[in-house]
C-alpha cells in the first residue's frame, strides 16, 4: 500500500514540474520548482546539529519566503514538494536514521493540518511509518511566534500529550521552523513521559536564535 502511495506521489510531482511558475522570492519564471536556481543557490545550509536535532537550512532569505507560503499561501503545492526535499536534505544530517515513526509537531483541535500532510509525504520518501495519533495537543495556546523568547518557554509547558503505544520507540519528530527549540523540548518530553526510547527532530528550516 505504501508504496502504491508512494508512486502516485512521485507522478503527481513530476506533474508538477511540468509547468512553469513565478519564482516565490524573486518572480522569475522557472520550470517545476518554487525557487530560482540564483534564490535557490542563496539558501544557507544548517551544518550544525546538536542533541539528534536537524535542519536544512536557516529561516532566512529565498527559504523563509517559501516557508512563510507554505504556512499562509494558498497556492502552496509546489513549495509542498520543495519542502519535502528540504526536509530529506535535513534527515541525511542525523547521525542515526533508524525509526519507528514520524511524529509532526500536532496542532489543537486539528488531526489534519499542512504540517501533517507535509510529515506524511516526508514519511513515504523516507519509508519510516506515520504515525500522527502518537502525539497531541491537549490545550489551545497563543501562538510562539507571537511571544517574548521567556513566555515561549512557559506558554507550551504540559500543552502535549502522547499515546502509550509510544513505549520503547524511536520516534522522528517533524516541524517546519526550529526557533527556540521550545516546542521540540515539550513534545519530546511528552514522548519520553511515555516511555519513547529517543526522539530526534527534524525541521525544514533554523533561525541563528540557538547558535
Ligand atoms: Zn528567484
């Protein structure tokens, strides 16, 4: 089943490369891709990693911009595939890659939301299994980014909740920007209260906040 997925997947992209669009940083017009091969040539790689966490790149530039689409865009499915890439490009930075489960960072309320449907599509190309209802918010909270860097830390504290079947495995936890690394703290913990014996994150993109 999974991989009947996956190869719809794979044509559905290739679909998509068939057309040209509006680069999302600059308006050039390019072919199967959200940026530019000049804005693409200006993201900064994240080398560093520390503490089983990755990124792709810093939240910063041509990035940032597809980024800020995917979130509040509404004409966001090629900067969909992109950022499936990034977040490839991110796990080939992991030390280890042995999991038994993608995890995306859940939101209040929703079971479904962008980021999940990203997690999903990253779960297929890395064939390690699905895995949203291990993780989930149990309190609605105002949002990180509208916070002092000290009421971020307290605002999400207990906010998460994981499932018991988390004992024992290793779980690949997914986000698309790592700020202060308060949210990935509070699920992991959440995940480790259950017994998960690690949690690595994953993010598409790092502000220079934690270097
Ligand atoms: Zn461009």
């Amino acid at each position: 089943m999974s991989s009947i997925a996956k190869t719809l997947y794979k044509i559905k992209r290739f679909g998509n490369s068939l057309f040209t669009y509006d680069c999302i940083s600059c308006g050039k017009a390019v072919m199967g891709c959200c940026l530019c091969e000049k804005c693409l040539s200006e993201n900064k790689p994240c080398a560093n990693y520390h503490n089983g966490c990755a990124s792709a790149f810093y939240y910063e530039g041509p990035a940032k911009d597809v980024v800020l689409r995917f979130k509040f865009g509404t004409d966001n499915a090629l900067c969909f595939d992109t950022l499936c890439d990034w977040l490839l490009l991110a796990f080939e930075k992991l030390d280890e890659r042995d999991f038994d489960a993608v995890v995306p960072v859940p939101a209040f309320g929703f079971d479904k939301t962008i980021l999940s449907e990203l997690a999903e599509k990253f779960s297929l190309m890395a064939d390690i299994p699905f895995h949203p209802e291990y993780l989930r918010k149990i309190r609605r909270t105002p949002k990180q980014h509208s916070l002092s860097a000290f009421e971020r830390r307290v605002n999400l504290i207990g906010a998460f909740e994981a499932e018991d079947s988390v004992f024992g495995k290793r779980i690949l936890l997914i986000d698309d920007i790592f700020t202060t690394g308060t949210t990935a703290a509070e699920c992991s913990n959440a995940l480790y209260d259950k017994g998960a014996e690690k949690v690595s994150v994953l993010t598409v993109l790092k502000t220079r906040y934690n270097d």
